[in-house]
C-alpha cells in the first residue's frame, strides 16, 4: 500500500500523539481545534498549518521535522526514553510557577524513597 505524503504526515502526527500518552481530544482541546480536525490531520485528508505545527511542539514537545520529513531530531536520539522526553518537552511548555510546584513534588517523592531505603 502506497501512501501520500499527507497520510505519511498524518501518521506520524498520531504517532507522536500517542507518544505522549495523549488522546485527539486532549490534544485538539489544548490547542483549540476541534476533534474532527485532529482526527481529519492524522487521517491525512487535512493538511496541518504551520500554527497548528508550532502549538503542538511548543505546547508538547512534537517532533516537528519528523513529522514532515520521517527523520528524527538529535533530542529524541538522546539518552532519554520516549517517555522522559514527552514528559521534559511537556515540563517546559508549562509556567515556571507549574515547574516549581512539580519541582517540589518530585523532591517530596524522592526524599520518601531515601528515608524508606535507609
């Protein structure tokens, strides 16, 4: 089977997607489309704009040139799991006040596992 080059973009937009645990819905609601357009993007029978592109690689860490081109960026080749590297991408994308609270409950877990392995 033969695909166009819109269902290869769209099939590596849900990829990524789903690489970070998300649903369309979820992703169409932070970035203000509908979930018939996120859905019609993956399908490949819509094109993705620019803005709709830069919203989901700022907002989510998407790998903007892999979804166009299939060929990953040096991040997602880096020591990072697929997991890590969705959830750095998604810390940076929110308020430094959201950072510090996550920074503290990280902290908070990590002092716990200390004390219990002691």
């Amino acid at each position: 089977m033969i695909l166009h080059l819109s269902e290869e973009i769209g099939s590596r937009l849900q990829e990524e997607r789903k690489r970070c645990g998300m649903t369309q819905g979820e992703i169409a609601e932070a970035i203000g489309v509908v979930k018939r357009t996120q859905a019609n993007y993956e399908a490949g029978t819509s094109d993705a704009p620019a803005s709709y592109l830069s919203k989901v690689a700022l907002q989510f860490g998407f790998d903007v040139p892999y979804i166009l081109t299939g060929v990953r960026t040096n991040l997602a080749e880096s020591d990072l799991n697929e997991t890590e590297d969705c959830l750095i991408k998604q810390f940076r994308s929110i308020p430094e006040d959201d950072q510090k609270a996550i920074r503290r409950i990280l902290e908070a877990m990590a002092d716990d596992v200390a004390r219990h392995r002691s």
